[in-house]
C-alpha cells in the first residue's frame, strides 16, 4: 500500500483510481491471506473546500502514527486521492458526495480488515457513513485520539 499514490498517478478516471484501490488491497491479501489492512477514516471536506490540503495531510498524519502501533498495512483517503493526483485527473467536475460514498464503502468492504476514526470523524456525513459499512461488515473498529 505504500506505492498506491505512486500507482494511482496513472489513474485517469474515478472509475480507474478505485479499481487500482482496489487491485492493490488483493494483491496485500493474495500476498499474506493473515495481513490486516486498515483504513483511517476522517474528515477530508467537512471543513470547507479551503481545508481539503490541510484535512488530507492530518489524515497522513494519523496514517504514520497508526502504522507505528498496527501489525498491518494502514492508508488513507490521502493516499487514494491526495490533493495533486485527483485535481491532475480528468475527473467530472464536480463529482456528486454519493459517488464517493459508494466508492468509500467498495473500499472498505474490498478487504479492510480494521478501520481507525480519526478524530472528529463525526462531523464528517462521508466517514460517518465508512463508519457504518465498517460497523455493519464486522470490521474492527479504532478510535484515535
């Protein structure tokens, strides 16, 4: 998962950047059945379009700490769509927030074992929503402080 923003540079549509999202979770799980695959859940627009840049690198944030104390791999919305990737794509502009839901809850339903709320993840409607696909699929759920 650490080469998923290096792969997803060569995304050129929504429907691509989730499929290589998708791709690189089975290739972990088809390379060690046993590895957990976590997944930082958190606040990316809730704060306004203005905030995006600094919402995506506190995401980052949580990612490397979480790594330190996780016995898996750990990524992020900012690993899928950080900031310069998705604005370098021909993407439909802009794209409706269900579409990212629906994209959120592949993801997370695609071999995300563990799924860690960054704080203030409640005030975000898209990780609240990644909180109720984790939460209805069974998956561990962390909290961090």
């Amino acid at each position: 998962m650490k080469l998923l923003k290096q792969t997803l540079k060569k995304a050129s549509s929504f429907e691509e950047v989730l499929k290589i999202t998708l791709e690189e979770i089975a290739f972990v799980k088809n390379k060690n059945p046993q590895m957990k695959i976590g997944y930082v859940a958190g606040k990316v627009t809730a704060d306004g379009e203005d905030n995006i840049g600094k919402n995506l690198e506190r995401l980052d944030d949580f990612v490397e700490e979480t790594r330190k104390n996780f016995n898996g791999v750990v990524f992020s919305a900012a690993d899928v769509f950080a900031e310069e990737a998705y604005w370098r794509q021909n993407l439909p502009q802009p794209i409706h927030e269900n579409e990212f839901y629906i994209f959120w809850q592949k993801v997370v339903g695609g071999g995300v074992t563990d799924i860690f709320m960054a704080p203030d993840w409640e005030k975000s409607i898209g990780a609240a929503d990644e909180y109720e696909t984790a939460n209805g699929l069974g998956l561990t759920i962390h909290y961090i402080n």
